[in-house]
C-alpha cells in the first residue's frame, strides 16, 4: 500500500500507472472478446473505410475493424510478454540464486552458460527458437522468455553473492536454518525489489520483442491479430491508409511507454539509493 | 593484463557454447537445406543427385562428424559453403559485413552526437522546464521501436514531400561514398533515435550523479567556471557509464539490424542471418552467429578497457 501510493506520488509512476491499467482492461477486454466487433469478420463492402462512428480507427484491406484488431492484439501482445518475463523471472531467480548459493563449479557452469545465450543478439537467438519450434504464440513465449532469463540470472545471482556473505545469513546459519529457508527467506525476500524493476523494464522488452517478431512474420500467425502484424501488413498501404500503420504504430508506442515509466518509478521509489534523491 | 588475458581464455569456451548450440538448433528446424534451396525443383532430382548434393555440401555425414569437420574446418579458416549463395560462407559474410559496420557506427554517431549535448543540458538545467522537455522527449524516444519510427518516417517522406528513401542496388562506401549516404541516413536515424534517447538519459543522470560530488563542490568554490567544472571535472567521470552503455548498443547493432533492415531493404548481416535460417543454409546460419558471437565479445572487453582508461581507480578483475 505504502509503495502503490508512493509510486502515485512520483509523476512518471502516475502517468506509466494509468498507461498499464488501460492497457490491462483493453487487453483482458480483447482476449474475452469483448471488442466493437469481431476482430476477425470481414465486412468486405467497408474495405479500406477511414476511421468513422461505425469503425473508430477505419478497417483494413478485409475490410475487419481495426480498433477490434487492435484490442485483440493487445491482448496477444500482453499474454506473449506477461507469460514470457513470468518465464525469464522464474528460470532467472532459480538459475542466479543456485549459482550464488551453490558457488564455485555450479556458479561457474551457470554463468557460462549464460555468457553463451548473452553472447547471440537478441532478436537472432528469438528468431532461431522460433524457427526451430515454428511460430506461434507459445513459441514467442518460449522464445522471448529464454533470451531474458541470462538478464535475470545476473540481476539475482550478484545481490545475492553479496547477501550471503552478510552476517544475517551466518546467524540464521549458527541457528541451523536449513539452505532452502535461507535461501528463499532471506536472500529471495531481499531481492523482490531489484526483481520487481526488472519485471516491469522486461515487459517493455517483451512487448517490443514480440512485436518485432510479429513484424517479420514469425510470431502470431494470420488471421489472429497481433500489432506487430498489422503493422507490417500496413506497409503497402501507408499512403491510401494511413490509419492502418499510425494505431498499432501508436499503440505500440505508448504500451511501452507505459511500462518504461512505471518501471522508473518502481526504481526510484523501490531503490534505496536512490531514494533520497528528488523525485 | 591479467585480466586481458584472463577474459581472453575465457573466449573459446563461450564461442564453443555458442557452436554447439547453434549448430544443433539449425538442425532441428523441420525440413532440409537441399529441398528449401531447390524449392519445387527439388522433387525432379533423383535419389542419387540428391545424395551427390548432400555429400558436397556434407550433410550426409552423421551430426557429429558434421560437427567435428565444421570446428576442423574453422580453425583452418574455412567456414563452409553456403547451400543458397553456392560460396564460402566467410566471403558471403564479409560481403555483408562492411553495410552493418557502417550503419552502427553511423547510428552510434548520431546518438553521442544529440544524446552527449542533450544529457548534459538537461543536468545542469535539472528540474527546470526545458529538463523536462529533454527528459519528455528521451522517454517518448526510448520507447519507440525502430519499426515504428522507420514506418513513420517513411510515410511522412512520401505524404509529406512526395520523396521515397534512397532505395535500389546498395552503393558501398568506397564506390560512391555520395549515394551510400544517401541510402544509409534513414536508416541510422531511426536506429540513432532510441540510442540517442538512451545516451541522453544515462548521460543525464549520470552528470547530476557527479555534479553533486564533493571535488565538483569543492572545485566550484575555489572559483572555478562553470564551463570549467563541467569539462574538465565532471564530463570525464560522467562518460563511464554512457562508453559502457554506447559499448552494449553498438555490440548488439554489430549484429545486424534485422528489421531495419527488412523495412529499408538494405543487404546487411541481420536480413542474411534471417534468410539463411529460412533457407535452412546451415553453414551460413552457424559461421555468421558465430561471427556476430565473436564481435559482440570483442565490443565487450573493448569496453571493460576504456572503463580502465576512463577511471584509473578502477582496476578490473579485482574484487
């Protein structure tokens, strides 16, 4: 509660809050269905129709309702990053806290490994996952969450190092707390916030990973809808329909946006550092 | 030097994790090269043609062999053929190479040039209006994807004025350096946005980090000028943090900019590396990650250097 208001209090925490939740209920609103019309129906007379009453942000070269598509494909676009950074966050902790509670050869083992994954370019090692996998959307989830677990790995793993040679961890020791309770009482609990940054910072990723994917044709496959695909498919038609590439465009845009500046809010108010420093 | 060549050692073991994990994803992408190199044309061989073609290519062989010959191979400086290009896979690179090259040094240049002035106004103007505005406007600019700001301004060039991008067969430098640029602004800017947003914050916060140190203090009250402080005190501590962030970006720009690419229809290394794990051309696909590996890693340690050269009270590998 103390943060929810404290993150109210910091401007870019309000306005990146806002930007998230309406982007939360477009989304749930998309994937229930619940859109002006079906975003897949095709009203072949209205091809091509600029943004009207009947279509607020035109339709397309089917003739399907842009704004439908859009709340589809934001809820697409939502399930692919929630469920990836949920991956990448899950495999990174696990993977960070290991090597640093385990130490020498596991630690070694774990951070080569990721030294491999961080070594290939993002977008090149998501397009060999999904290559390998064929596309669709539980393959960007996949694809996008294993090119994010190395960042989380390094994110848990160095705090963590440092966390265990603190002297709290050698009374809970002297104690006879067992590993796993030190482990996930009191090296996890230290290390929501730093995680907590990093989520919201990964979503802004995600979000733009899995529409770059989409964008080369690699993520959600036509008919469904997905903003990165909308935006490739407006490229011929920029100049006879502008509306086609500016609201996913837009869309796009702001989604991320939203959660780059909630991210720094978080970071600012969770981080104590930085935390005398004016908002 | 010890940690020079420490990292160092640690190099073949990482681009050894990347051979293996790349050669054995390349191989299990459904379908194989010789079908997707002939396309329709590849039911007209006959089972003897086609084993002709896979032991040229020397995809007969069991995985491990494969593997072994292709490591064999590269240490010796072959990389393979190429199943689409019918050349080595190293010239078919190299080829590719100076395009890439060229738009992340363009495109970094860009962003050091807008990002550098644009952080250090808006710190030493903190909390005043036109802060703000550089700050709005980093912000706006790091959250737009490269395909968007590369969409938009397309539209903008051929709505607005009527002009398309310089497109058409690529011009190298060297041959008409005039008509290169032309082809590769766009490009740059819409690569150079994000980059610049991202260098205008880190540099931004940054400067007001190291303006609130006590030797800036101290330096100002002995009456030192403003410009002064700002040179000669702050900036160089001020540029850490913005050589490592520069460092990452043009190390992952090195490897290619797939979409970039795609949206200016620009030869570079990320549309091949793209196509060539369409096209199942696995020698292509394993020597360019490997290549783009070993620049990443190099952009990388390059980096830790300049930290020593930046800050001589940093001593790496100590801790």
């Amino acid at each position: 509660m103390r943060i929810l208001r404290a993150i109210f209090g910091h401007g870019s925490g309000r306005i990146g809050g806002c930007i998230v939740a309406v982007y939360l209920l477009l989304a749930i609103l998309g994937l229930l269905g619940l859109t002006p019309h079906n975003p897949i129906t095709q009203y072949r007379i209205d091809r091509l129709h600029a943004p009207s009453a009947a279509y607020w942000m035109g339709t397309d070269l089917f003739g399907r309702d842009v704004a439908s598509r859009l709340m589809a494909g934001i809820g697409q676009s939502f399930t692919v990053a929630f469920f990836s950074v949920a991956f990448a966050t899950l495999a990174g902790t696990v993977l960070g806290l290991a090597a640093a509670w385990l130490g020498r050869r596991w630690d070694g083992v774990v951070m080569r490994i990721m030294d491999v994954l961080l070594a290939f370019p993002a977008i090149l090692l998501a397009l060999l996952i999904v290559t390998v996998a064929g596309p669709g959307t539980w393959t960007s989830v996949i694809a996008i969450g294993i090119v994010y677990t190395p960042i989380f790995t390094r994110v848990v793993r160095g705090p963590a190092l440092s966390l265990k040679a603190r002297e709290f961890v050698d009374a809970a020791r002297t104690f006879g707390s067992s590993s796993s309770y030190i482990v996930t009482r009191h090296l996890l609990l230290n290390l929501v916030a730093p995680l907590t940054v990093q989520v919201t910072l990964a979503l802004a990723w995600a979000l733009l990973t899995e529409a770059g994917l989409s964008f080369l044709g690699l993520g959600t496959q036509p008919p469904a809808a997905s903003l990165g695909l909308m935006l490739s498919d407006s490229r011929n038609l920029m100049e006879t329909a502008p509306w086609l590439m500016i609201f996913p465009g837009l869309a796009i845009m702001i989604s991320i946006l939203g959660f780059n500046l909630l991210g720094d809010a978080l970071r600012d108010v969770l981080d104590p550092k930085t935390r005398r420093a004016p908002a | 030097m010890n940690y020079l060549l420490r990292r160092l050692a640690t190099f073949p073991l990482v681009l050894l994790g990347v051979s293996v994990l790349v050669f054995v994803a390349i191989r299990m992408v459904p379908g194989d090269s010789i079908t997707a190199m002939l396309g329709t044309e590849a039911g007209l061989l006959t089972p003897a043609q086609r084993d002709a073609l896979a032991a040229y290519f020397g995809i007969d062989q069991p995985w491990f062999v494969q593997y072994w010959r292709w490591i064999g191979g590269i240490l010796r400086g072959n990389f393979g053929i190429s199943v689409t290009y019918g050349r080595p896979v190293l010239d078919v690179v190299l080829e590719r190479f100076p395009l890439t090259l060229e738009l992340a040094v363009l495109s970094m240049i860009i962003a050091l040039a807008v990002g550098m002035p644009a952080g250090i106004y808006a710190a030493t103007h903190s909390e005043k209006p036109s802060d703000l505005g550089v700050r709005v406007i980093a912000m706006i600019g790091q959250s737009t994807p490269s395909f968007v700001l590369g969409l938009l301004i397309i539209y903008t060039l051929s709505a607005g004025f009527g002009v398309l991008p310089a497109m058409g067969e690529f011009a190298p430098l060297w041959q008409d350096p005039l008509r290169n640029l032309s082809q590769l602004i766009l490009p740059a800017v819409t690569l150079g946005f994000a980059f610049a947003a991202s260098v205008t914050r880190i540099a931004r916060s940054a400067m007001l980090d190291v303006l609130s140190d006590d030797y800036v203090r101290t330096a100002r009250s002995k009456g030192a000028s403003a410009r002064s402080v700002i040179w000669r005190h702050a900036l160089p501590n001020a540029l850490i943090p913005v050589v490592t962030l520069s460092g990452i970006e043009f190390g992952y720009l090195l490897g290619g900019a797939v979409i970039v690419e795609q949206i200016y229809a620009l030869p570079g290394l990320g549309r091949m590396v793209l196509d060539a794990i369409l096209q199942r051309d696995y020698a292509l696909v394993q020597g360019s990650v490997l290549f783009i590996a070993f620049n990443f890693m190099i952009v990388n340690l390059l980096v830790d250097l300049a930290y020593v050269a930046l800050d001589p009270r940093i001593r790496l590998g100590e801790q």
